[in-house]
C-alpha cells in the first residue's frame, strides 16, 4: 500500500525511534497474525539498537504450527521492569486481549496500541487501529518502512506468516489487491512461499486430527444449518494427551459445512481458573450476520467474521440463545 501515513502511524514511528525500551504483546491464545506481528516488530527494533522485550499472556502453548518463527525470546512472564517499558500492544481489540493486569497499562510512560479490529475499544495512549489492513502484520509492514528499517528476509517471513494466516490464505474477504502486491513484495525479499505452507498448513499432529474427527462426530445444525456448532470438552483434550492449541483452526472446518451461517465451536478449557467457563468462536462466511455483535453481548469481540468470548452458559441455553441472535440479525439485517 503506497497511500500516505496517517498522523497516527507517524506518532507511533516516532515514539519507537524516540524511545529505548519496549514490552511487546500480543494477544493470549495467540494466532499467526500476534506472532508473526511481534517477532517482525522485535527483529525491527533490534535492528534499530532498542531494547525490547516479547510477552505473552495467558496459559495457552503457541501452536506447532508456528515453529518456523523464531520465537524462543518470547517471555511468558513480565519482565520486572515492565512498568518502566513502552507497551506496544499488537492484533490486540482490547486491554483484556492482553493477558495481563490491565493497572499495567497505567502505569506504564508510554502505551501503543497496534491493530486491524474494527471493534477495537482504542485503550492505548496513542492507538494506530487500521480496519482496512488485512492483518496488524500489514500495519507493522508499514511502521517498518515508515522507519526505514530494511526487511530482512527473517522479517519478511514471519509478515508473510501473519498476512497468509490472516486472510485464510488470501481467500477471505479482507484479502485485497494490496495483500497480494504485499505477498510479492515479501516473496521478492526471499520467503519460500511453498516452504511456510508446508509448515503452516502440511505438518498437522496428528492428535489434531484426532481431535477435529471428535468435533465433526459431534456437529449439530440448527434452523436448517443456519447455526452449526459443535463442542470440544476437557476430556477430549485429556484423552488425545492434546495441548488447548491445537483446536486452533477447527472451526473453520464447521463453517465450510453447506447452508452454514453461523459456525460455532465451544471448547472447554484444559486450565481452567474458574469452573463451567468455556470459550466460544464464532465464524461466518456471510454477510447476514456479524459475529462481533453477538461476541460483544458476552464481553468477546473479534471481527465482524470472526469473534469468540468466554460463557458460563450451559450449552442448552447457549444454543437457544446463538438462534435466537443470528434470527434476530437475519431478520433485521441493519446492523
Ligand atoms: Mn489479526
């Protein structure tokens, strides 16, 4: 994308050129976008002589998938002088996407705020929200060329990562003709495109397989398949020995389902701090119906084809109440 930087992207290239001391965090549970953003920006500062740090919240293991990304820097617990750090928090919609205690962001001298969410609920300092980019990746890719810092070929790959996770590899419908010239330009910069889809995409555990037949066994439909849903308890991860990670992916394979509207996966958790809460994503790959909105009622979000949230409903009331918002929707399609 050659249009112009916004005063925002400015204010953000600013603060990390002027600044030395960074705690970068992406959003728990995290998927290639948070990873592929965070290590692309970390190389880049590096790059620059800064010191910065990678977090990342929550218990959730970061998926196999994502093994070709150099991510052992990556911290799981704050480093002591995080209060004293400029926070740049990446493909976060929200504080609570974090991981962390929130007081943190009070406390910290600076806090950034780097994301594609529409929903996104800017809680940073100074929050640099790009709706139109394909992925926070895209928007890290111009924060690197606003700070004139070259891409090498190992920050080019883990852009690539995010840009082709992202957009379900360029098929969904943020995919545009920006985030093919993007692929060109990263490919031109060295990224063996077929080599990251072997590893992305052809180097399933095959526990993972075991575990999508265990949901595809369990697919209900309701109203015609205008709601499908399926459900993932602790004892499936507890019998396949499968790592929370690992469902990463599976309800996509719910909404490529004929006549799906509305696909829903709703997983117990492995850990979980408080009993009978479980986590629900939600896709759509229609227009009818945006998934945020419902997310939101449960204090989720995400994007409007993509959203998820923590309930404590059973799933009797959970399966009444997903029909009775996607009708609602359906039924008064100005939202
Ligand atoms: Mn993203």
């Amino acid at each position: 994308m050659s249009s112009p930087p916004t005063s925002e992207l400015r204010a953000v290239a600013d603060a990390l050129r002027e600044r030395d001391r960074f705690l970068l965090v992406a959003h728990e549970n995290p998927d290639g976008d948070a990873l592929g953003s965070i290590l692309a920006l970390k190389l880049g500062l590096d790059a620059l002589g800064k010191d910065s740090v990678m977090f990342l919240g929550g218990d959730t293991g970061i998926p196999q998938d994502y093994e070709l990304l150099s991510l052992e820097a990556l911290r799981r617990e704050l480093p002591p002088d995080a209060a004293e750090r400029v926070l740049v928090a990446l493909d976060c919609a929200s504080a609570l996407r974090m991981g962390l205690d929130p007081a943190l962001l009070e406390r910290v001298p600076l806090s950034l705020d780097v994301d594609h969410h529409h929903d996104n609920t800017h809680f940073a300092g100074i929050n640099l929200v790009v709706p139109d980019a394909s992925s926070t990746g895209e928007i890290v890719r111009d924060l690197l060329r606003e700070l004139k810092i070259p891409l090498t070929p190992q920050i080019a790959e883990a852009l690539y990562v995010a840009l082709v996770t992202d957009t379900g590899r360029f098929q969904y419908t943020n995919t545009t003709p920006d985030s093919h010239r993007m692929a060109a330009d990263l490919m031109e910069l060295g990224v063996d495109v077929h080599g990251v889809f072997r590893q992305l995409f052809e180097n399933v555990p095959f526990i993972k397989i075991q575990l999508l037949a265990r949901v595809l066994e369990r697919v209900e439909r309701y109203d015609d398949g205008r709601l499908t849903i399926s459900f993932i308890s602790r004892s499936d991860y507890e019998e396949f020995g499968a790592d929370e990670s690992l469902s990463e992916g599976i309800v996509d394979h719910i909404r490529a389902i004929e006549g799906t509207t509305v696909a829903a996966l709703v997983r117990e958790q492995l850990k979980s701090e408080r009993e009978g809460i479980r986590k629900v994503s939600l896709r759509t790959a229609d227009d009818a119906v945006d998934v945020s909105v419902i997310a939101r009622q449960e204090n989720g979000g995400g994007h409007r084809q993509a959203a998820g949230f923590s309930t404590e409903q059973s799933s009797e009331e959970l399966v009444a109440w997903l029909r009775a918002e996607i009708a609602a929707q359906v039924e008064a399609p100005a939202h």
